[in-house]
C-alpha cells in the first residue's frame, strides 16, 4: 500500500494537530499512522502521519504545494516522502561481512525496501559476496597516508549515484568533517559498543577491560565529532567472565547487525526526527 | 499537572482525528500526550489524548457533555478521566508477601498514584505490613468447603470502599464469575507464568518439567476463564538447568513484581483499551 | 587449539570429579573448561570437560579406551570428541531464506565450526543461495498425497552424506518417526513461537489472537511428538497491539535466527546433555 | 541445608582440580555445586565448591586447617565460608527508599540470607520502615563542611557491628579512602548508570542529555576511584524520547533495585571472586 509520510517538527502551541488533522480530512486523506510527541524540555513538537496515497485527490507535489502554508505558518521544519519512491542507499564495508551481509539478505528477501545502487568497500575481500547479489562492488582504496583522494572518489560515487543515503556497516575509516556536514543525518553507522562508552578504537577490547556485564552496539547519524552524532537505536547483550574478548566480538557481532538494520528501517520510513543532537524514533 | 484523559475506541473511518483535535482546539485545549492506533484487522480506531484541565474553560462534567455528541455520531466507546480523581484500588493478597509489598512502597513513596482504601487477605499473615502503611487490613477466610460466603463478603467490601479496580496480588483464589462480570475489565491479575503457557496451578513446576529457558508472568483483566482474560503486560526471566523450582519460584517474584506494577500502571493511568480480548497499551 | 571434550551424565554420588580428574591428572591434561552440575530432582550429575588434545600422550582412541573401565565404574553415559573432526551437518529448507541465510553466512564466516555436505529443499527457490557458497543443493520435493518417497529420498541422502546432525531451518515438514528415532537427539529444529504455547502451524496468528505482549522462537531436539522434544535455547521479542501479523513475522524472524544458530552451536560444541526430555546446556 | 564453599583463585596449572576433589573425596565431601574458569588472558584460575556439611567429618576450622597445605602448594589466594554463619551487613541509605525497602522486604520474607546489624542514614526520612523491620536506624548527618566526623562515627558503628559487609544502598556520599582500603571487596555501591558511561553525579540528567535508547545501573565494589571499583553486575531497560528524566528516574529505580540485589546475593553467597579490578561471578 502506498503511503505518503509527513514528518513535522515545530515548537509546541495549541492547535498544531487540529490544523494539520482539518487539512487532511479536507482532501479525506486517509491516516493509517499517527504519532505525536510533545517535548516538555524543548518546547518542542513532534508528528508523522502515514497517509493512503489513494485516498488523497493528489500526488506527492501538489501535497507539499497545499502543506506549505501551514508549515510556514507554525515555523515547521518537515518533510512529505512517497513510500513508492525507494531511497537509494549506498552501503560502505571493509573486510568485516556480517553487518554487510545482513543488510543485503534482508534488502533481497524484500525485507529492506530500498535501493542499493552500490557497495563502496576500501578492501576486495566482499566482492563476490556483493555481486551474488546483482548490485555493483565499488573498490576504494585509502592510503593512509592520503585518505584525501579515496574520500574524493567517495564523494564522486555518492554524488554519480544521486544517494540518498550513506550507511558504514563497519566501513572502519572516519569520512572527512565536509561529508559529514553535507550528508547532515543521512550518514548512519554502528559502533560496536553502548556509546557513550568506548568512544573509538577496539571497544570491546575496552569493554573486556574494565570487566563491563553487558556490551552493546549503537546505530546513529555521523557528525564531524567521533562516536558523538544522535544515536537512533541501541542494544546490548550479556556477557561474562568467561567470555574472551573473541567471544565479545562475536556475541557482539549479532547485536551490530540486529541495532543497524533496526536503525535503518527506522530511517527509511522516515520515523526519526533529529533534534539537538537527539532522535525522536516514532518506531 | 492535572490533565483530563479522553479515551475513545470506535470504528475507523477518516475525519475522527480531525473533528476531535478541532472540539478540543476550539476550546483551546492544550494537548500534552496523544496516541493513535488503527488496526487494520478489526477496522477499529482506538486513540487516547491528555490534555492539561488549566488550559480548557470548564471541568470534567462539561467536558463530558460537549463531547457526548461528536461520541455520538462516531460510535465510539469513550470515557474521560481526571487526573486529579485518583482511583479507589482495593489489593487483595494471600499468604505471599513480594507483589503486596512491593506495590505498597510504590504507593507510599508516590510512584503509585491511586488511593487504597483497604487489603483484603484470605490469610492475617501480611496484617503487620499493611497496616504500617496506614492501611485497613481486612481478613477474609476462605472456607474450602464454603467460598460463597467469603465471596459475599468481598462484594460487600468491594461496594462498601466504593473501589473502582480490584487487584490480586497473588491472591490464589478464584474469584465468582458474577463479580467478574460486574468488574470486568477493573479486575487485574498477576500470573506466574508467560501465558497461555502453563495455565492454572503450580505454573513454575510445569515449566520445570517442561524445559523451558525462560520463565515468566503475566498481568491481565480477569474473566470468568480461568487465565485467559486480556493480556496487558508480560516479560520473561532467563533460567537455566541449574535452576531448581525454588530458584524459579525466587526468580520468577521479580518478574512478577515488575510485570502487575507496570500493568496497574498503564491501567490508572487509563491507557489500557480492551477489544475483542485484547489490549490496545498506550504506554 | 584442539580439545578433546570429555561429556558425562551418571547417577550422582561421592568421587566422581576426584576419579575424572585425577585420570586426567594422571595423563598431564590440561583443562581449558570444566562444568559441572548436580541435578538434586533427578540425582543425576552432567560433567563436561575440554582438554587440550596436546597436553595428553595419546589421541583420541586411546582417550576412550583408558576412560572405558571409569566409565563402566559409574555407569556414565558419556561421549568424548574431538575439535579437530567438525561434524557433518545437513540444513534441511523450505521457502523461507532467513534461518538458512544467516547458517550459511556464519559457516562461511568460519564462526560455525562444521562441514555442510549439502543443504535438503522440497522447493528450489534457495538453490542460487546455496550454491553460491559452494555447497550441493539437493531439491526433494515432497508429495502431500505421497510424502513416504520423499522421505526415503531424504533418508538415503542422510546415510550417502555421513551425516552427524540435521538441522531443520524452517523446513516446515513433519519428518517420519523412524528418522526422528534413528537421530534422536541428532536433529534440530527451530520452532516460531515460545513453546509450549502455540504448537503446530502458524504460531503467530495463534499470538496475534490471543494478544501476547513478546513472541518467541524455540530451538529444541527434534522427537516424534510434535513440538514437544528437549529444549535446547530460547529468546523472545516485545510486540504490541501496533504490530500486525506480518509484523510479528518479520521480528520474529530474528529471533528465530538467533536461536537457532545459538542452539546449534551449543549442539556442535557438546554443550548439550539430554536427560528426561529436558537439557543440560553447559553453555 | 548447611554447606561449606570453598573458593579459589591461583596461577592456572595442570593438576589443581585434581589435588582439590580428591581432598575433597578423601573426606567423603558432598560437592552440590561446582564451578571452574580458566582465565587465559592472565593465566589465572578461579574455582568455587559447595560441600554439603554433614558429609564432612569436620567442622569449618578442621577443613581449613587439612586444606592449608594444598592451598600454600598452589599459591591460592583462598577463603572457605560456612553457609550457616550468616554475613553481617550494613545497609547505608539517604533520602531515596526504593533500594534501601528492597532490601529490607528480601532480608524480611527470608529471601537475602544476612544478618543487618543496623541501617546508617545521613537522614531521618527512612527510619519508620527501617525500625518496622525490627532494625536499629542510627542517623549519622554528613556535615558538608567536616565529613571526617560524621565517617569516624560510620567507620566506629562499622567495627562495633562488626560489620562484614556494607551497602551503599543510594547511599549518595562518597566514603573516604581509608575505609575503602580497609573494606576492599566488601562494600558494595549501586550507581545509577551503565558504567563506564556516566560517572558521577545525575547520570539520568547526562542520559538524557546524550539521547541514549538504554539507561542501566551497576553494582560494583567500592574502591578509592569514583564509580571505578570491580562491576559485579550490571543490567539495562529500554528508553525513548517520550522519557523525561523523571521517567527515567522512576524506570531506573527497577532496574537499580534488580541490579543491586542480585550483586548482593552473589556476594553473600561467596559466588563473587576479584582479580585484576575485575569480576568473576560464578552466578
């Protein structure tokens, strides 16, 4: 069933949703989801409404065209996306193939509903992998000692392939402050540890460290910031004394792949809303 | 802050988003929470708004009669709730004390918010605890032979305190399907198992005998089925081959605490609808 | 590192961890990991014990025989294996991609420690899958009006290939009773809900029905009563009225992956003992 | 049932398990519980027995006296602990009553196996539940300006009780070092975030600042560092934005409660071993 989705936020007043639930109900839009959240700190306000697409006189231009008044009037910062219209998601990996693998098995299966138009990796190793599944295996190379040009040709496939979206399914290399800023809560990677804790390098090595019970994974937007951008989802599982830190990184593993492709979802139906450094996730 | 709760389920149709926020705009009703679900299965629409009593011209009653007829011409089955109105809960126990005691200190440090206007126990074993907490303890023995009587007797207490919501904290008795009715839906019970596994007696020894890796409770509205009303909370604990009954039994009170508070919880704060058996929770 | 795991499950009494251990003492073994546990219910006791195979003067036929006569002495049922052999492992499939997809990709990935003769499918939609990563994809379709041919198929295939274990991931067939006796607890399965509620077909229209609040997945051994053999893992997953049924199918489909290849893994390792139906899972 | 619980902690070597269960047979010792962990990072190895009493021919001094000698041959850091001599704890509250009413409902119903000599408070606020117990509440203010008086008088109540043990139960002052090296291993502090993250003061406050999906407590030993000591356990519970900090305040007390009790039980019941600033927790 196709939808249109309309995502708002706007500092909080009376008569926000009445406005919003009249427009609707004037073109007799069918609402098959609504979520609303009032920030109580900010003073801010939050919605998604998932319209039937059938259901509206119109198409997804003529909707924004009819929106925009409201929005400018109640100084909303918002979107209309059409769930006929797949993003296109470019996935980057290194070496590690779980969290990769994951994501391709359920965009196959139908599961993941968007568009891969390729896979960047900076090593060969996943290429096969990549390929079985029809989708084009991109190789960048970085040189560490001139990232500068591999970040280039990055930039160059995500501009060439008109992306929407980027994802680091363990890509392992921090992209340049400039990418960064122009994919602003479009970059989502997943760190292998419950941010805030072990920020950077070998998490679970810190983890095993200081004798933590459970380790954790994080999905959330990259800011120019290491480790730092609003975190979309998180989870953890248990461990113990008696699991090695090979052991972690394995028990681990899982939890990457299920708080990735979680957090991707949320982001491809458009249920997560940044502000300050935080996501309202309508999940 | 006190807030009215308008809680309405009725047939979907599109417009009942709109025409509600518009009634609750015209009186410049401010909105501090508001849930929707549409279920897809039943064709029914079920929503729940918290809307703060300072920012509407009238009180509850007014409220009630302005929006009788929008109720009207949608169908719905609806109530409006003051939060300022706290319910009259009676708690009834037996000999064990974890789900009382826990709900007690829950009311007594405020986290509870309802009134308990007595205990009413099978059994004198838990007198001192409640009546600590300034509580009336009322002992009503069931005779095995004659549970009529004790039963009478409930009813009579039931009505007596005027109590809106009845809750079994492990009271091990099965209630008169009459007062079942006559309390349907304001009837909440825990049971100690992941429902509807292991129904009825001893649910720790058969998921003993049975092997499972998980145990469990459940918090749900009693109907005159045994163990079969509408389920409004569960979680589960793992257990292991190394857990004797007795470690199931010790392992399983915490569940069991955590599950019936929750449940009351979401129930006060009238964010549990009832349909065809089961619960919408706008938790 | 190689180990040779020492298994045992014998009545309990007094010298039992004295007489293994100095046997193993006695040889120079050096233990890696050792379990035990006490059954007080049943009086058994179930010891695992995995030695490294270099720190003992013989191999793996010698290790049997010297522990023969210890065995004998308290009636041990006991196995000793060894980590360098990987068993044989035959995936049985249907339709569904999810539980064999994520088998396969952990073989590949080397986590899972087994050879995969072939994978068993009574449809050919997997068979690319399969192929891909170099394993014979073996289609034996089965007949509803004639299943007994398939099953000989199956049957014949098991025998061919030398096969230690049959995994059953969502193959959705119900196996004869005479393969089910002749690999007793041999063959694993994974079952999409919480055993015991909901056995037999479609376990999440039976959920959704009945309005449970968390679904789950059960792995277990594979008897000729349907759904009720040992239990060897379990997980379950929170869903609410907002979930439909497709829902549930998708979330569910993560844990079912999960749990099986958890149950699986603890299959290969011999970390699973089987008394009374019930196990031991010295994971 | 009264058992002795012999615990261990040496350099790993072939030949420990061995010399230690045929002490143990030697005396016809009834081992009901057994646990073992080779710790390959450090070289170490840690082991718990539990030994029924009776089966013992000796008392607690006669069975430390015999096993001295094995114990100087592996340089064993080593205790051995009567069950029947019940641990004398300490319990060290302010204002906030749900960790300290937990406790207290778990020691009352027979569940936490201690004697509570007495409750130190730094308020009145508690001392009505506390005495309702039949406990001593002695109320030691903490004079912001001079705390050495207020924990000379702790540290004088501490060894006139003889104290075992103490527990900070939301204690919510920072003790000073003397006591904690005199008491090190033995006072047991819950912090109200998932350590490493959120060290310090208002870690809901910092939680919710950072936009985090989890919020957890840990249970850990009090060292001279802040929130530093060796984690006995941890646990999590799921958060979203319709979280305020008070929300998460309430949700965390479960889960400090939770955390808390259980690190207490391992404790009482000699399951806890430190080396390294880390735990092992033979649960």
């Amino acid at each position: 069933m196709r939808t249109f989705r309309l995502v708002i936020a706007c500092p909080d007043r009376v008569g926000i949703v009445a406005r919003v639930s009249n427009f609707l109900t004037a073109y007799n839009g069918w609402i098959t989801e609504a979520n609303h959240h009032s920030d109580n700190q900010s003073g801010w306000f939050f919605m998604r409404h998932e319209i039937r697409a059938d259901s509206l006189p119109f198409g997804l231009e003529a909707l924004r065209q009819a929106f925009a008044p409201i929005a400018e009037e109640f100084s909303m910062i918002w979107r209309v996306t059409d769930s006929a219209r797949r993003q296109r998601v470019i996935l980057m990996a290194s070496r590690e193939s779980h969290c990769l693998s994951d994501l391709l098995h359920r965009w196959h299966s139908g599961e993941l509903d968007c568009e891969i138009p390729c896979v960047i990796a900076n090593h060969e190793d996943l290429r096969s992998m990549v390929e079985w599944h029809g989708i084009p295996y991109v190789h960048v190379p970085v040189d560490p000692a001139d990232k500068q040009k591999a970040f280039a040709e990055v930039t160059r496939l995500v501009h060439e392939h008109e992306a929407d979206t980027l994802v680091l399914a363990r890509y392992m290399q921090i992209l340049p402050p400039v990418l960064c800023q122009d994919f602003a809560h479009r970059i989502i990677n997943i760190h292998h540890s419950f941010l805030p804790s072990f920020v950077g390098a070998r998490p679970y090595h810190q983890a095993s460290l200081r004798g933590v019970k459970l380790i954790g994974a994080t999905c959330h937007y990259v800011t120019e910031e290491l480790d730092a951008g609003p975190i979309i989802e998180q989870d953890v599982v248990r461990v113990s004394h008696r699991d090695s830190i090979d052991d972690m990184v394995r028990l681990g593993r899982d939890v990457e792949k299920m708080v990735l492709s979680r957090g991707l979802r949320y982001h491809l139906e458009d249920r997560v809303l940044v502000h300050d450094n935080k996501t309202v996730v309508f999940a």
